[in-house]
C-alpha cells in the first residue's frame, strides 16, 4: 500500500515538471515572437518622412501655379477697371449733362409759374373792384378764390378769372358789398357807407349760421374776419 502511494507522488512531481517546462518554451518563443516584430521609434520617422517627401513631390509646382495665377488675375483686374474708369468718366459727364438740364428745366417751370400767379392775380384785382369785392376783402377773396380752371397763354393772357369771381359771389357773399374803389372827389358819392347796427349784426348772424353749418375753414375765417372789422 505505501509503495502505490508512493508511485503516485513520483508521477505527480514528473506531471509538474513536465507543465513547468512547456509555460517556459511557451513564454521564450513570445518573447522572440515580440522581438522580430517591434519597429523603433527612429524608423517609423524615417517612414514617415519619406511618405511627406513623395507627396511634396506631386504638388513641387503648385507654389509656382499659385504665384503665376494670382499676377494674372491682378493683371486682368487692373485692365478691366481701366476699362471701367472711362466708362465711368463719360457716364458721369451724362448723369451732370442731365443734371443741369433738368435744373434748368425746373428754373424755367418755377419762373413761368411764378410771372403767371402774378398775371392772375393782377387780373384778379382788376376784376374784382368791378365785381363789387370789398377792398379790404381782397387778400381773403384771393385766397379762397379757386384757380384751378383758370389758364395762361403763350402771350400771357389770363382766362377764366371772371369765372372764379362768379363762382366767389355764389360761395362768398360776404367779401362783396360797398363802393370801396369809389372815388372820394367832389361830386362823387361817398367813398364807403358804414354799415347800421343792424346790418351788422344780421351779417353776423349769417356768417356764424354758414360757418356752423358747413363747417369749412373759410366760412369760419370769413366769419372772424368779419367780427374784427366791425370791432367785435
């Protein structure tokens, strides 16, 4: 019995040895393994550099392309905006020509515009004081006095005052009334009669009758305009 015990122990110890030895082949081939595939670190900068080499190499023109390039472009450039300075030049000498003509133009329309009022409204008053428009209404008749039909020819005829005038005795009685252009001399009739209270005071009651119920700016002027004359 102590010899087969024995005899076990003896084949446990071999099986031992055996295991031990194979971990030790194993481990000695890894490393020689490792060994024949580790690359320095020199080397692969070596490789890397040469791979940077060859691709400088495909592009060894494109810094001289570039240069080549950008002068053409700048060349084409210049030569175009020289281009575009005399064209701009005579557009510019256009846009002044049209300029001063068109100035010239309005000059003319403002000075026409102006000799015409001027002509209507001489003509206005030479109507008036033979329409029976009161003297010191003539200001306000003007003003209120519609122009829009009325015309200037080429020789400087005035046409359609008669017209607005009709249409201010119908709109604005009150501006009309009295002799004011009469003439004072001797032997003719009073300059101006002044009104009787109660004239005054009917008139007034028109006027602030129209004006309330129209309710246009002139008929209210008309009506203030008529209560500072007779001082109220």
């Amino acid at each position: 019995m102590s010899e087969e015990v024995k005899n076990e122990e003896v084949n446990e110890e071999t099986t031992k040895v055996d295991e031990t030895k194979e971990t030790s082949e194993t481990t000695e081939k890894t490393n020689e393994k490792s060994d024949d595939t580790f690359v320095p670190q020199s080397k692969v900068n070596d490789i890397v550099q040469k791979r940077v080499a060859r691709e400088k190499e495909k592009y060894a023109d494109y810094d001289d392309l570039k240069a080549k390039l950008t002068e053409y472009e700048k060349a084409e450039q210049e030569r175009k905006e020289a281009e575009m300075t005399e064209l701009e030049r005579l557009q510019s000498q256009l846009e002044q020509y049209q300029k001063t003509a068109e100035e010239a133009e309005q000059i003319k329309q403002q000075t026409l515009e102006s000799a015409n009022q001027r002509l209507i409204k001489s003509e206005f008053k030479v109507l008036a004081k033979d329409s029976g428009i009161r003297k010191d209404a003539l200001e306000a008749a003007f003003k209120l006095a519609d122009f829009e039909s009325v015309e200037v020819d080429e020789d400087g005829n005035v046409k359609g005052v008669d017209s607005v005038i009709e249409s201010l005795k119908e709109s604005s009685k009150f501006l009309f009334g009295g002799n004011d252009y009469a003439d004072p001399s001797p032997g003719q009739h009073e300059a101006k009669r002044d009104p009787s209270k109660d004239q005054i005071r009917k008139k007034l009651e028109e006027l602030e009758t129209k004006a309330r119920k129209s309710g246009r700016i002139e008929d209210k002027v008309a009506y203030a305009s008529y209560k500072r004359e007779v001082g109220l």
